[in-house]
C-alpha cells in the first residue's frame, strides 16, 4: 500500500499524538485543481445570485473544498497538503505577464491622465486609511501596533507576499512579537477570501443604484473587430513560448526593483513591466503579435492561480489568531466596502468603468492583484465589458501599491514603533 501511495504523494506517519498527514504530488495536486474548476462553474452556473453579486467561480469551490480538508484535519482523519507552491508561482507571473502585455500607451491615452492619477491617488489614500485605521482598532483590542499593521497594508493591499516579506523586518528592526509573520500571513490569506466576497456585490449594488449599462461596443481588443476569434494551435504555441520568454526577461527587471532601498517588490511586478514594455515595442517596431492567443493564456492561468490559492488555503491555521486579527479584519472589510461606494466609485468617474474598477479596488484592496482582475471579470461576465478597467486598471494600481505601500509600512512602522 505504502508503494502505491507513494506514486501520488507523501504519507507521513502521525507520531505522539500528531495527525497523520499526505501531501500530494504536484500532477495529483493540479487534478483537485480542475476538480475546484469544474465544481465552480457548475454552482456559480447553477445559481443566479452568484451570477448577480458577480463572485469568481474558483472563490466559491475553492472555499467549500479547503473546509472539506480544514474538517478533515480538525477532526484528526487526515492532514492533507498539495505540492502547488511552483505551479502557482508560475501561474501567477504568467497571467501577471499577460496583463503587462495589454498595457499599451494607446489604452493610456484612451483613459486620460486625468483616470490615472485618480487610480493612483485611490491606491495611495486607501493603503494610508488601511494602516490608520487598523493600528487605531488595535490599540483598541490591546493589539502590538506592528501585529496589527500585518493586518492592515501589509496583508491587505500587499497580500500574502507583501506580509510575509514584512514580517521579519517588524520583528528584526523594530522589535515585534515573534509571531508578526503568523499574523500577517492568517490576514492576508482571510484577506484573499474577503477581497473576493466583496467586490462583485459592491459592484453590483453601484450598477442597480445608479443604473448603469456597459457600451455595446466596448469590446475586448481580441474580438473589437466584430469577428469572433479563432485559436490557431501554431500561434498558440508561438505566444505560449512568447509569454515564458517575457516571464524570464521580467527577472532582471525585478531583481533592479526588488534592490532599490526600504522596498519589498514581488516577482510578478517584473514580469508584468517585461510584458508592458515588449507590447509597446512590438507595436512600435510593428512585430506581429496575436491578441486572442494571449488572451487565453491570461484566462486560463487566471483560473487556475485563483483554483490552487484557495482550495490550499488552511483554515486551521488562523484559529490562534482568530480574536483581535478578526476585529480589525471586520474593520478593514467595512474599510474596503465604503472606501469603494463613497471614494473610488467618485473618483473613477462615476459610470459603469468607475464600477468594475471600484470591484477591482476591493479585490487588491483587501488581497492581491489576480483578485482584483477574477473580480473585475467577474463583473464583466454578468454586466458587460470594460477595456479600460479590465486592461488598465489592474496593472496601474497594483504598481502603484507596490511601490508607495512598503515605502509608507516601513516608516509608519518605524513611527508606531
């Protein structure tokens, strides 16, 4: 039996008291996922006010099945874990990739720099209100201000990277509890689940309120021609080893920012530059390029990424630092939820690109940036297209927060210190 489990995973003996546990290999492991997949689009097709409130298929299969394993675990069954941790960063620096490459300077000139600075002065004023507010509610809960900046900033707009990244310089330079990486980790992995909850209702609540329509003939670039795109299996492979040829060319750009002083950057920020700056230049240089290629790429590596975060998120972990993480995670939802109605929906212009967006803003806003496109999608699925908010605003704000957020938690940090 041992030599039959062990073509699929890992079993480790439970010893003094533990639980046994089995880590599947990476092939099994991206089984679940298209398991995760399939189950998503079968309930979110199945329920119309899924559709309605706009929330990502993978979200809602990805939930039910980490509690399946949460139980499982909890009730001393079986620990189960899924060797993912390659797979998911390769999906994520691709689909990042991706949405570098639709950033072209024709889109910037359509969205005006007036749309641009409002996205970036949204980004900026809502990272400094997140990190205000949650070290105010933690002096409230009796919470070390440094644990609760892990659940503001750190773990909200910068998401589980930002968190971890940050958790070891609270601890090492300013002196924060030994569990400052713990924390930040368990808010940001809530904070993944509360940014996509969030967005596609918010969204939907500001298009019934102020009756708003998406143009007709807004349409993504792969289909604006009025013709419905073909795949074509030799562009497919030549934009597949396109898009793994930028991804590498991204790593150079990211090792430039991730040195620039008092500045953590993610590796997918690399990538999506190398993807922004290859477009402009094929375009430039008139290379041929293939729009609907790409456009799968992003789609499927999309679906995927957001399938293995969740269904390994585990659930158990966050039960020690349930209580006063928990009152400032219900604080920095409500934070997310009125900052999109009263400040984002204004600033971005008031009209249906301003609601996708806003749903955007909720999905960096409390997790990462792949949130913020499932949720823009999302939307989009069920009301209509945006090429502005869909092409744009991901890239644009999550740069932003990725170059003023560690700046601003590593002197406010300092300063609360």
């Amino acid at each position: 039996m041992e030599t039959i489990l062990s073509y699929f995973g890992t079993l480790t003996p439970g010893v003094d008291g533990a639980v046994i546990s089995f880590k599947f290999e990476y092939l099994t492991s991206l089984g679940f996922a298209a398991l995760v997949i399939f189950l998503g689009r079968a309930i979110v097709g199945r329920s119309s006010l899924l559709r309605k409130f706009a929330i990502p298929a993978p979200v809602v299969s990805g939930l039910l099945f980490s509690i399946a394993v949460a139980l499982l675990k909890g009730t001393g069954i079986i620990a189960l874990s899924f060797d993912v941790k390659v797979v998911k960063d390769l999906c994520q620096n691709l689909f990042f990739m991706c949405v570098g490459f639709g950033f072209s300077f024709k889109m910037l000139k359509k969205a005006g720099g007036k749309l641009c600075a409002m996205i970036a002065l949204a980004a900026c004023l809502l990272i400094t209100l997140q990190d205000v507010v949650g070290v105010l509610v933690g002096n409230l809960v009796g919470l070390h201000p440094l644990l609760a900046l892990q659940c503001s900033s750190a773990a909200m707009s910068g998401g589980v990277g930002t968190a971890s990244a940050f958790g070891p310089i609270f601890i090492e330079k300013f002196g924060a509890p030994e569990s400052a990486t713990t924390v930040g980790v368990a808010a940001g992995t809530l904070g993944n689940i509360m940014g996509s909850l969030i967005g596609g209702p918010v969204a939907a609540f500001l298009i019934s309120r102020h009756h708003l329509k998406s143009d007709p003939n807004d349409k993504p670039e792969a289909v604006a021609s009025g013709a419905v795109p073909e795949l074509n299996n030799g562009r497919m492979i030549s934009m597949f080893a396109m898009c793994l040829l930028l991804c590498a060319l991204g790593m150079p750009i990211y090792c430039l920012l991730d040195n620039i002083p008092m500045i953590e950057m993610p590796k997918f920020i690399g990538c999506l530059f190398a993807g922004a700056i290859a477009r402009n230049v094929m375009e430039a240089a008139n290379i041929k390029f293939y729009t609907p290629e790409v456009d799968a790429i992003e789609h499927m590596f999309l679906e995927l990424y957001l399938a293995l975060v969740l269904m390994t998120i585990d659930i158990t972990a966050l039960a020690p630092v349930a209580g006063q993480m928990g009152v400032i995670l219900v604080a920095q939802a409500i934070l997310i939820t009125l900052f999109g109605i009263f400040v984002s929906f204004n600033l971005f212009g008031r009209d249906y690109g301003a609601a996708v967006m806003t749903a955007g803003n909720c999905g960096w806003g409390c997790g990462s940036g792949p949130n913020a496109v499932a949720n823009e999608k999302a939307v989009m699925d069920q009301y209509g297209w945006h090429n502005v908010a869909w092409v744009l605003y991901p890239s644009l704000a999550v740069l932003i927060d990725d170059i003023y957020n560690p700046i601003f938690l590593s002197l406010f940090g300092g300063f609360v210190a």
